[in-house]
C-alpha cells in the first residue's frame, strides 16, 4: 500500500514545475480520486517542504523547490 501512495506523490511531483498549470480538479479526473484525496495528498507533499504550495486549488513548485528535486532526480 505504501508503494502505491509514494509512487503517486512522486507522479504529482513530476507534473509540477514553476509554469505549470496543475489544478486539483485535473489530478482527481486523472488518478480518478476525490477532489479531497488529492488535497490530503498534496498537504502531504507541501508538508515535506519541497516547495510546493496551493492556490485557489493551482498546485505549484516553486523554482527552487523545482531547482532541489530535479538535482535529486539526475543525480
């Protein structure tokens, strides 16, 4: 189960960059998931101090954050 639940947030991260339009409607038609479970999840990722943050329901990273974990990701 965990597996499943990492896999996902790392697969949010990955659509997200500084010009990204990601909103929580999109996510919840693509992992066919309630609006709320892709909110938890996100506050899960926005917890973990990556960058990322939520307006309006617009999901972002912001350029450093984006910056840390594509180094994370080539390295």
């Amino acid at each position: 189960m965990w597996q499943k639940k990492i896999s996902h947030l790392f697969n949010i991260l990955g659509q997200l960059s500084p010009y990204s339009q990601v909103t929580v409607e999109s996510l919840a038609k693509e992992y066919k998931m309630s609006p709320k479970d892709v909110r938890k999840d996100v506050n899960i990722i926005i917890a973990a101090n990556l960058g990322v943050f939520m307006e309006d329901d617009k999901i972002r990273i912001s350029k450093y954050g984006y910056k840390r974990i594509r180094s994370w990701i080539l390295s």
